[in-house]
C-alpha cells in the first residue's frame, strides 16, 4: 500500500475559501482523476459533503467524530471512520479490488492529522500549485494547507513539471527520504 498526500495549494498555501475551491482549473481535475483512479480516497467529513456526488471508480472513506454519521449522499457510497489507525488499516485491505493506492485528499484537519507526526504515514506528497487567490471573503473563511513543505522534513522534491493543459499550474512530488 502507498499512502499519498494530495492536494492544491496557491503560493500562499490557501487550499479552500468558504468550504470550497476557490479556484477551477480542468487540467488539474483531470491530473486529480487520473492519478486517483482506482484507489482509495480518505477525507474528512467536510470534504466529502462538499462533493457534488461520489467520485466513481475510487473507494471512499471518511474520517469523521460523529458517532453516527450521516450524509446527504447515498448510503453505502462511503465508508465512515474515526481514527487515522482504523481508517488506515481498513483502506490496507484488499477487500475492495483498488489499485494499492491510497490518497488523502483533504480537508486541512485531515492533512494535519496525517502531518502532525511529521507524516511517518505518508509516503508521498503530490502538491499542485495554481496560481494565488487574490479574491477572498471576510476573514477567518479562509483554510490553508497545515505545513507547508519546507517546514516539514523528511521529504524531498522528487519531480516538478509544469502542466502541459494549462502552464499555470505545476506538479511537485516530494517523496519521504529515505
């Protein structure tokens, strides 16, 4: 199994405004899908709401602290976990016909939660970087990527490579040193 951070961030590291992207590039959806086909995904609760339906062709497992969770999309679409050493265990089973692949793909308590011990759960990295928000609502409706990469070590920048759909965005990988 190879467990993968992956996410967007601008030069600020601003992931979301409001809940949300605050941004829409299809190249960078189509790289997400991509990469992501097949595997299984881990998310918080408030990422997975915010998904218009689920993701089709990945496994999807929440992490939530809600007893009894509930969701407005269909039931049994997801799978609901409480801690990062059940969900891992559980995405590690071969139960679900994926790829291998495990992918955290947000929200920021999600990725702190994965970061917080330096990422010893973590194998790689994989950072879009879009150009900056410049628009934003009032404060404090604004969530960052928890520790920007620079700050957090034992990882290092594997491969960059600017997007060949849209040259706004590029691609750095950053595997855990060995």
């Amino acid at each position: 199994m190879t467990t993968r951070i992956i996410a967007a961030v601008d030069p600020n590291w601003v992931i979301g405004v409001n809940g949300g992207m605050p941004w829409h590039f299809k190249a960078d959806f189509k790289r997400f899908k991509e990469r992501t086909m097949g595997g299984t995904l881990i998310m918080g609760k408030t990422t997975w709401e915010s998904l218009p339906k689920p993701l089709p062709g990945r496994r999807m497992m929440v992490l939530t602290r809600q007893d009894k969770p509930t969701s407005k999309h269909p039931d049994g679409s997801c799978e609901f976990y409480g801690g990062i050493d059940t969900i891992l265990l559980a995405a590690g089973s071969d139960q679900h016909g994926t790829n291998g692949d495990v992918w955290i793909v947000g929200g920021a308590e999600v990725y702190k939660l994965f970061l917080d011990n330096g990422g010893v759960d973590i194998d790689e990295i994989d950072l879009t970087f879009v150009p900056e928000v410049t628009e934003f609502p009032e404060p404090g409706k604004i969530t960052y990527f928890p520790v920007p990469i620079n700050l957090l070590g034992g990882f290092k920048l594997s491969s960059e490579e600017v997007n060949v759909d849209d040259t706004r965005l590029r691609h750095c990988i950053y595997k855990r040193a060995v």
